[in-house]
C-alpha cells in the first residue's frame, strides 16, 4: 500500500484520544452558544468520527469513493441527515469536518516534527483527504434538504386542491398560492373528475387565495375553464380582488365568455339558480 | 366496413359512439349523419362520447365540423359524456371547441334539446 497516508493514519491511531482532545477544543467554541446539539452529542459524533477514520484509513488508500471507506461515508450521511433535522445550515455542517484539519496537523506538527518533510507531504495527502470527506458531507447535506423540500411540495399539493360540494350539483375549489403547470393540471384533473363523480352541473374556481394573476396563470385558468365547458359543466371564476380585475384588464387578457363573480356566495348563488332552473342552458 | 348506429328518437337523433373511433368511421358517420338528418328533418342531434377514451386533433375536428354541418342543416347538436382526460387532451390541444353545446350526461343532454328545440319553435309560432 503506498497511498500515502499511512503515515499519518499510523500517527492518528496511536494518538486518538489526544487529538479527538485538541478537535473538541477547538469545536466547543463556536458551539457554545447553539443549543441544537449539546456537548456530550458533539463530543460522540466527533469520537465516533474519529474511530471509522482511522479504522478506514488503516484499511485502505486514500480513495475516499473505495469500498473500504464505507462505514465512515454512512456515518457522514447519517450525521448530515441529523443535522438537516435540527435544521443548521451546510456551512457549520461542514465546518465540522473541516474543523478536524487545524487539529490534525497540529498532531503532526507535534509528532512528526523530526521529519519535515513527512509533515508537509501528509498535510497534503489528509487535506485532500479531508477535503473530499467534507465536500461528501454538504452533498449528502443538500439532498436530504432537497428530500425534505420535495416532500413538503408534494404535501402542498395534496392540501392545496380540496374540491368542496357545496350543494347538490355545485362544486367549488378554492385555491391558494401561486398557480402553476403542474398545480394546474392536477386541479384540472381532480376537478373533472369530480364532476364526473358527482354529477355536478356547476364547478366554482374561486381565486380568493391566488395572490397574483398574470397571463400565464389566466391561461391556466381559460383552461380549466373550456375543459369544464366540454365536458357539460358551467364554470364560475369568483374572488376576484379589485388589483385582480384592474390586472386581468390591464393585461388584456379576454375573459369574455367566462362567469367571475367577486365572492364565493355570489357564485353560489347563481349557481343554485342555474341549477334549480327549468332549463340548463339558462 | 362497420358503422356507427343513428338512432331516432321523435325529431332527435341519437348517436352514442360505443368503439374506438378511427378516422374512416369519423368520415362515414359524418356521411351517414348528414344524410339521416337530411331525409329525416331531424331538429336535435345527441352525440354521446362517454365510451370515447382516445382522441386526436383530427377526432377533435370531427366533433367540431359534425355540429357545424347539422346546425347548417337546421338541428341542434350535443355532446354529452366527455371524460376528463378526453376534455384535458382537447384542451392541450388547443381544440376548445367553440360552436359546441355539451353536457354531463345523455340524460341532461336530452332534456336541454328538448328545451331548445321547444324554444325555437313556440319561437316560430
């Protein structure tokens, strides 16, 4: 094995406890006034660090992507799973590990001082070494956030397209937040299919909780709205806010042919009269 | 070759589309329905869809021209039954279908060209 790092890892092995030592030192001083992790979980995460890198780097080159370093990658995924979860932010995740450089060389200043040149070509090969363990650490960080981002959209989808029956052979859908393609395709598909279910003869779209229509979003809306129309449904757009309308004209975009009302029990209402009414298409 | 079947009902035709429609029997039943409305004076179309689950522009079309050519020739038309996903297609593909009168079901279809076809007439009295 002539990776290279032999030596140090050699070095790390026999003065473990020395070095997890100076490490704590030095990361107990910015921790101090955070209150996510306490001492004694620090002080393990660390050790336990600790204990896989020498164990790995005993074992194997200093290729951190190799099979031998395996335990020590889980233990950093998990670690930066954890950390995730008690929501620090990537650059104190990382700074954890790379924290463990200014104590490592430190132990080699000290232990290797009789060889100069050793110290300088191990601070090489474990800053590399290192350095890829804690580039592994923010990757692994940003896609547990991203994980934790997409889960939260997928459950602000399921909430936001709540299809209410507000009476017989009325529907409404109230939606909140900014409209886009893929919401507006699965409020347009839980619509119709509503309608189907149901039987209803008049869905109201009220946009009370939409904070901005543009032409993008009225398009989205003209769709939903001709979709209803094929299938033999009337369609009611209501909850349009004064800035809306004044947008919606400014914009120029062309409701003509679409039903808007200014509130949901106007909507209602006129609603409840097509539908009591002896002709459909009144 | 097979067809769709046209049936009458009084002064409507019914037309419920039960097979996967392929262009020839578009073609034929535009033929077909052009010329029973025709010969009959029909003043109602019903055309139910409800069994249609895959469609093209060129079936969109279809649907458009047939109800412009029976309202040409003096007869309401209504499609009935059309499925979400079938509505959604159409849309995307920008066929929005403008001169067609549509409803939820063959039931409400019905009763909305019984009420039309009344209207015109105590309107022509």
């Amino acid at each position: 094995m002539t990776s290279g790092i032999e030596v140090g890892a050699r070095t790390i092995r026999a003065h473990q406890d020395e070095l997890l030592k100076t490490w704590l030192g030095q990361l107990q001083a910015p921790d101090a006034a955070d209150r996510r992790s306490t001492a004694a979980e620090v002080e393990r995460e660390a050790g336990d660090f600790l204990r896989l890198l020498s164990d790995c780097a005993v074992a194997d080159g200093a290729d951190v992507g190799g099979e031998s370093w395996a335990p020590l990658r889980a233990f950093l995924d998990d670690f930066s799973r954890r950390r995730v979860a008690k929501g620090y932010s990537a650059e104190l995740t990382a700074t954890f590990i790379f924290s463990f450089k200014q104590a490592l060389f430190e132990l080699f200043q000290r232990r290797l001082a009789a060889d100069p040149a050793a110290v300088a070509e191990q601070m090489w090969a474990w800053t590399k070494l290192v350095d890829s363990l804690g580039l592994h650490t923010v990757s692994t960080f940003q896609k547990s956030r991203e994980a934790v981002i997409a889960r939260q959209q997928a459950d602000l989808l399921e909430l936001s397209t709540p299809v209410i029956k507000l009476w017989e052979g009325v529907l409404a859908l109230p939606m909140i937040g900014t409209l886009d393609s893929s919401r507006t395709q699965i409020v347009m598909e839980t619509l119709l299919q509503r309608i189907v279910d149901t039987g209803s003869s008049v869905a109201i779209l009220d946009i009370t909780g939409v904070p901005t229509v543009d032409t993008l979003v009225a398009q989205h809306l003209m769709k939903t709205v001709t979709a209803i129309r094929l299938m033999g449904a009337d369609c009611i757009i209501s909850g349009i806010r004064p800035q809306i309308a004044q947008t919606i004209v400014h914009l120029g975009i062309d409701l003509t042919g679409i039903t808007t009302k200014a509130n949901l029990a106007d909507a209602l209402a006129s609603a409840m009269q097509r539908t009591s009414g002896a002709s459909p298409s009144a | 070759m097979d067809r769709i079947p046209i049936l009458r009902m009084g002064d409507c035709l019914l037309v419920t589309i039960q097979v996967d429609m392929h262009d020839h029997l578009a073609l034929a039943l535009q033929d077909d329905l052009t010329s029973k409305i025709h010969a009959s004076g029909a003043k109602g179309v019903l055309i139910d869809i409800s069994a249609l689950e895959i469609v093209d522009s060129f079936m969109g079309r279809m649907i458009a021209n047939i109800s412009a050519m029976a309202s040409i020739l003096d007869a309401r038309t209504i499609v009935v039954g059309m499925r979400p996903a079938v509505a959604i297609t159409l849309v995307e593909l920008g066929l929005e279908l403008p001169g067609v009168q549509t409803a939820l079901d063959v039931e409400r279809g019905m009763q909305l060209l019984r009420s039309s076809i009344d209207r015109s007439r105590a309107n022509a009295r």
